[in-house]
C-alpha cells in the first residue's frame, strides 16, 4: 500500500521558530512574523489538500506571537497608565502648592 509522503509546512515551522524567538531574542519583530507566517502556513495547509502537515506547528507560533504581542502591550498600557497617573498628580500637587 503506498501511501503519500506528507511533507511538513516550512512556514508553519518558521512561524513556530519565530515565536519562540520572540521570547528571548526577537521581541518584537519576532512575534509579528510568527503570527503572519502561522496564518500563510495555515492557509497552505488548508490548501494543500492533505498533502502538507504542520497545523500544530503553525497554531503554536500563532499562540507565542500573540500572546507575546499582548504581554508586551499590556505592559506599555502599564506603563502609560502608572507613570501618565504619576506625572498628572506630580503636576497637580505641584500646581496647587502641596509638594
């Protein structure tokens, strides 16, 4: 019985890669390209018919990228929001004569 030889989704393993990277090496950009080639790799898949795998791979990129970008801009919100807070009432205080 000859079965097709299913090839693995080179996109799906670089989205997997990249999300990886963005923990430790590639903040950023890291992210961004594990979530757009996790959606191409899909896609592919999807496309392929049966005749590409690694689905998982691309899920698991999308995952890390997206998680990352959003720790990152929860973070930035953080930020904003505690130091905007602080500099409003630093200002306030210094307005009305209270420091």
């Amino acid at each position: 019985m000859n079965t097709p030889v299913r090839q693995t989704c080179s996109t799906a393993t670089i989205s997997l890669i990249f999300g990886i990277l963005s923990w430790f090496a590639l903040p950023i950009i890291g992210a961004i390209v594990a979530i757009i080639c996790g959606h191409m790799a899909r896609t592919e898949i999807k496309r392929s018919q049966g005749a590409l795998e690694g689905d998982g791979l691309a899920v698991g990129g999308l995952i890390l990228g997206y998680v990352h970008l959003a720790i990152f801009f929860l973070i930035i919100m953080v930020i904003f929001v505690f130091l905007g807070g602080l500099a409003f009432f630093a200002a306030f205080a210094h307005h009305t004569g209270h420091m």
